[in-house]
C-alpha cells in the first residue's frame, strides 16, 4: 500500500515495516481461522505463524545496511500476499478459498506492478499516479467485495455442511432402524414358521394317530369276530373228534367180534386189514382235528381279556406254541413264504407263573415282528438267503429268559430308540398299529415284573431278550 | 341210572349212544335227550323220579342250561320229596363266571368242552356206585 507521504524515495523508515509485521499477522490470523489451516493445510499454518519472521529479518537488514529504502514493506508485504496465494492455490478445492484467491489476485498484481515501477520506473508512477490509484482502489474495492463473496460462500458451505451431516445423521438412523426392523420382521418370522411347522406336525401325529385307532379299532373288531368264528367252529370240530375217537373203540370191538366169527384164515385177514385201516384212519382223522382245535383254542385265547391271574405256564410249550401260530398265520396270508423255525429250550425252565394270554400275545407279536422283518430282508432277493427266526429260553439265577431272535433287516439305531412308543410303527400306514411292541412292553414289565430288551445290528438282524423273575 | 343228556346239538345223541355202547347194552346207563331247555323240562314233568342225572349245555338258543337248572331247582326242591336229580353243566366257554353261575344255581359238576369222554364216565360209574 503506498501512501502519500511513503512515496517519496530512499528514505529510510522503520515504522512502516513495523507497522506492516503486524497488519501481516492480524491478515494471517484472519485467513487461518477462516480457511481453517490446522485442519485444511497444517504445514502452511505453521507456516502463516512465523510470518512475522521475515519481516523481523527485513527490519534487521536495512538496519545493517542502513538501507535508505522505504520499498521494504512493500517487498514485505508482496512476500505476505504471495504465501496468501500459495495457500489459495494449496486449498483451491475449498470453494472460499478460490473466492479469495480471485479476491486477493488483482490487489496482488497491483502491488507488484507499483513496486516493480517503484524500482525501475519511478517517473511512470508519477505521471499515472491517478490511474494507479483508481487501479488500487478498484482492485481493494474488489477484494473486499471477494472477501464478502467468501465468506457468505463459507457459511452456506458450512450450513450445507450441516445440513448433509444432519442428513447423514437421519440416514444413519433410519438405516439403525431398518436394520432393528428387519431383525424383528426376521425374529417374527421365524417364530411363525416354528408355529408352522409344529402345527403341521401336530396336524401329520393326529392323522395318523386317528389313521391307527381307526386300524385298532378294526382290529378288535376283526378280534371279536375271530372268537366269533373260533366259537362256531369249536362245536363242530367237537363232533369230528369225538365220532373219529369212538369209532376207533368201535373198530377194536369189532375186531374182537371179527375174531370170534368162524371164517376162512384169508378172508378174516382181508377183514382185519381193512378194519385196520378204518382204524387208522380214524386216528388221523382224530389227529387232524386235535390240531385244528389247538389253532381254534390259541384264537379264542389270544382274543379273550386278560383275566389278570398268573398260572403256572410251560413257557417252553407256549414259545413253541405260538412260534408256529405267528408261522402258519403268515403262511395263511403269503403262501410263498417260508422260514427256517429254530428253537433251542432249556430243560431247565421250569413252570413259571404268568399271564399265558398276556404272555401269548407278546410271544405272537414279536414272532410276527420276526417274520415281517425276515420276509422284508427276503424280498430284497439276496441270493443264498434263508429267513430264520429262532426261540430260545433259558434258567438263570432268579430269572428265566426268552429270547426271539431273527435274521432279518435289524431296526436302525435312531429307531430302536422309538420302537417301544405307542404307535410307532416303520410299517405302511394301516399294516401296523405301532401297538404291538408298546403293548408288549407294558406286559412284560408292570405286567410281569420283567424286561423287554431289544439287539439289533442293521442288515444283519433283530434279537428281543424278554426276562422273567423266577 | 338214567341220564337226561340237554343239548341242541342233534349228533350228540349218536355220540352218547356210541361212547356208551357197553353200558347202555348192560343195561348200567340209560339215556334220554332233550334238544332244548323246554323240552327237557317237559321231559322232566313225565319222568321225574327215573331221571338221576341231567347234562346240559348251557348255551342253547331259548331257554339256556343256566335257566334250565334254575327251574330244576325251583320244581324239584329236593328231598324227602320229589326226588331231585343231579346236574351237571357243560359248556364251550369256560371261564370263571359261568362256572361260579352254575354252582350258585345249583349245578353239581361243570364241565368244559371238549368233553372227555373218559373222565365223564368215570364220574357217571362213581356217581351209580354211590346212588346204590
């Protein structure tokens, strides 16, 4: 800036530079905290701190020299305006910063024209001193104006600034919530799909619970009617017994009359030899029908209630018994089945007490488990396999043990462990009840006070282990 | 001794006449058959004081064995007099009811079919030697 009074040449003044060190430092005050340097441009602010220092180093050296120059605030301040425009293009991405660098740019340039005259064209200066002076006064007219520009810039930038951060903030917390709401809606759904899912469960169980009672039901009907029918055949098989075994007296008697007649030694023997054959026949008759009564006795006893009294019971005989009952009953319904019957009786067992009805139907259920198990193994067509089915008692301390024992499909782990549940069953639906072995389980155990064990190894066959105290 | 043989079984008269062969011939047994509660009743009416024993079915279509015995044992008290006969019941179903049924009526044996035909003899023969 030049005044009037400091135009006036190679005069040596102090006070303007003095004066000028500290305009400089209140300028790079001003532009520090508007651009914010320590943030925006740290090393420059170190920098706009020690600005004083060079024109300490201006003052100390025209002191030395004793230079007769007032031009050195001049240099001073171009030096200053010149960092100011460093700093402008440094931070030329900050919107104010351009603004004033456009603001600080025509002053600049002013200021080193009139120094640069100052130097070389003193006399130019003064010719166009007015012009120079419009051009100084334009070019801070137009700083100032910049100055204003920037600063209204910096507050809308901040008020932008602001703005988004606010923006940002709501965004942040509307994502917060997305994120809460969509844990929710995952929680929510999850728990109707667990509902879901044990409903339908829950749904499946009592179809097929109502789909065995149904099949239970049928059973006892079908129970019934087979006592019904056992009843009904009874009487006159009865008849074909009795008449078999009294005509065979009736042949012995009359053999004896045969052999008081008088009679040809031929035709008494040809008489005999019939007679014989009557008889024999008789008897086979009389066989015959005895088995069949044995078959209508085991369906009359397995269809009648328990009547809860213990006998003293041959378990070895009702083993046998209902081995071949399970046997021919499946006979009965597959005709190409067949199976080897294995049975190994320990002599030792004595008569035990037990429920022989309750007894007989577990024997017939886990038979009939066997077989079902064997004839499964048998349809996969292995060659050179023999379904075998194998009962075998034995008498050990305190207790007498039956064991059932087939080499069939064996039961998978997972089921074993449901095996004794009311209805379970691996069968199609309507083949089993998932009743037989839940049924028999309680008969042995609250019903005889024993244990219903169960071995099995998967593809190689079933072992059930009923043990009885003795 | 003369037997009343109750039963709705037609053969059962065959049977008898065949299983007791060699008594009836010796004339140690007689029988008579009723094919019904009611006809054995009127039987009973007629010969009354020649009828020893009495075997009856118990499940008969009309009046059953059990009915029967109990209007034995109301007509024919029993002694001094009318004489009353000896009842014994058979039947298919043998289970405790019936029988404890049987004995409270009255019944004095209960036998359970299949008859054993041998045993049944043994009964009777043990039954005359006490009647004489």
């Amino acid at each position: 800036m030049l005044h009037p009074e400091q135009t006036s040449r190679m005069r040596f003044d102090y006070t303007s530079l003095l004066f000028s060190i500290p305009i400089a430092i209140g300028f790079a005050r001003l532009v520090k905290k508007f651009l914010d340097t320590p943030k925006r441009a740290p090393r420059w602010d170190r920098v706009l701190d020690k600005i004083w220092i060079p024109g300490l180093v201006f003052v100390g050296f025209a002191a030395l020299f004793q230079l007769q120059t007032k031009l050195l605030d001049e240099f001073y301040l171009l030096f200053v305006y010149l960092l100011f425009i460093g700093l402008f293009v440094r931070l030329k991405n900050y919107k104010p910063a351009r603004t004033l660098l456009l603001a600080l740019a025509p002053f600049a340039l002013y200021s080193f024209f009139e120094l640069l005259l100052n130097v070389v064209a003193t006399d130019f200066i003064k010719e166009y001193d007015d012009t120079f002076d419009s051009w100084q006064g334009f070019s801070v007219i137009w700083m100032i104006t910049f100055a204003f520009i920037a600063r209204n810039q910096k507050r809308s930038l901040e008020v932008d600034l602001l703005q988004r951060e606010q923006e940002e903030q709501e965004k942040r917390r509307i994502a917060t919530q997305n994120t809460e709401l969509e844990r929710m809606v995952a929680e929510r759904t999850a728990a109707l799909t667990r509902q879901a899912d044990a409903l339908q469960s829950a749904l499946t169980e009592l179809r097929t619970t109502q789909a065995q009672l149904i099949q239970a039901e049928k059973m006892a009907s079908l129970g019934e009617l087979t006592a019904g029918i056992a009843h009904e055949i009874q009487n006159p098989l009865n008849f074909v017994n009795n008449f078999a075994e009294v005509s065979v007296e009736l042949c012995q008697e009359l053999r004896e009359e045969v052999e008081k007649v008088e009679l040809a030694e031929a035709d008494k023997d040809y008489l005999l030899e019939i007679l014989s054959d009557l008889s024999h026949n008789q008897l086979k008759i009389n066989q015959h029908g005895q088995r069949a009564s044995s078959i209508v006795r085991g369906m009359l006893q397995h269809s009648r209630a328990s009547t809860g009294e213990r006998q003293p019971t041959d378990l070895n005989g009702l083993a046998d018994e209902y081995l071949r009952l399970a046997y021919h009953g499946l006979r009965a319904k597959d005709k190409t089945f067949n199976a080897t019957l294995n049975t190994t009786f320990d002599e030792a067992v004595k008569e035990v007490e037990v429920l022989p009805q309750d007894l007989g139907r577990v024997l017939l259920n886990l038979f009939n488990n066997a077989f079902y198990a064997v004839q499964q193994r048998q349809k996969n067509g292995e060659p050179g396999y023999q379904p075998t089915v194998t009962v075998s008692t034995k008498q050990l301390p305190q207790k007498v043990e039956i064991r059932v024992r087939d080499n069939g499909t064996g039961i998978p782990e997972e089921v074993r462990q449901k095996i004794f549940q009311p209805f379970f069953t691996t069968k199609p639906t309507g083949e089993g009840t998932g009743l037989g072995l839940s049924l028999s389980y309680d008969i042995i155990t609250k019903g005889h006070g024993g244990t219903l064990a169960v071995e099995s190894q998967e593809g190689k066959g079933t072992e059930f282990i009923i043990s009885l105290p003795a | 001794m003369k037997i009343l043989v109750v039963d709705d079984e037609v053969d059962v008269r065959v049977l008898f006449e065949q299983r007791f062969r060699r008594e009836i011939r010796s004339g140690e047994f007689s029988f008579s058959f009723a094919y019904s509660g009611e006809e054995a009743l009127n039987y009973l009416h007629e010969h009354v004081s020649e009828v020893v024993l009495i075997l009856s079915d118990i499940n008969m279509p009309g009046m059953s064995g059990l009915e029967l015995l109990r209007h034995i044992r109301e007509e024919y008290p029993g002694p001094p007099v009318p004489p009353t006969p000896q009842v014994m019941m058979i039947t298919a179903y043998g289970d405790d009811t019936s029988r404890q049924q049987a004995m409270q009526l009255g019944a004095n044996d209960f036998l359970t079919k299949p008859v054993d035909f041998a045993a049944l003899k043994s009964k009777l023969i043990s039954l005359e030697n006490h009647e004489n």
